[in-house]
C-alpha cells in the first residue's frame, strides 16, 4: 500500500518576501551591532583606552541598586588595547545620570 502524499509548493511571492525580510533583518543586526561597538569605543577613550581595536560588547545587563532602587546598565566588553599590547575584558557601568565607570582587566 502506497500512500502518495501530495506536497504543496510555496508561492514565489512568498519566497521572495520571506528572503526580504530575512535581508532586511540580518542588515538590522550588523547595524545595531556596529553602532553598539562603535559607541563603546567612544566611551572607551573618555575612560583612558583611547588606542584600541576589535571591541566587543558582550553583553548588557540593567541591573538596580536594593538600596536606592537606582536602575542602572552594565556592559561586559573586550577588546584589544594597542598602548598596553594586551587583551582586556570588564564591565563598564553606565549610571542613570550618563556617567560611565569601569572595572577592565588588561592580560
């Protein structure tokens, strides 16, 4: 007993759409990505690393202060820092008021 199963083909407009937005949201991505790095690294250079390159931010994590109930962001960054020939990795704290501050290992 044979069971032929009858398959039903996507319409070429669909495709088309479905390649679109997949363009549309890959070109998105490195966008963000870019502008997030690009943003670090000015940051960077007002905390003291000013001769860097391949700046990576990892992650970003809002964290609060129990006490004060103060939000706040962290961001876990590396990158290579020229001056110094060394990696780094760290987190660099941005305050609600815009400050930044860091804590940057450099091996």
């Amino acid at each position: 007993m044979s069971h032929n199963v009858e398959v039903r083909r996507l319409p070429k407009k669909t495709i088309v759409i479905i390649a679109i937005m997949s363009i549309v949201t890959i070109i998105g991505f490195a966008f963000i990505t870019f502008t997030k790095n690009l943003k670090m690294e000015e940051v960077l250079s007002t905390l003291g690393h000013k001769n860097i390159s391949d700046i990576q931010v990892v992650n970003r994590m809002s964290v609060e202060d129990k006490e004060t109930k103060i939000k706040s962001t962290v961001y876990k960054v590396t990158f290579f820092d020229k001056t110094l020939n060394k990696e780094c990795i760290g987190f660099v704290h941005r305050s609600n008021h815009g400050k930044y501050s860091k804590d940057i290992d450099c091996k």
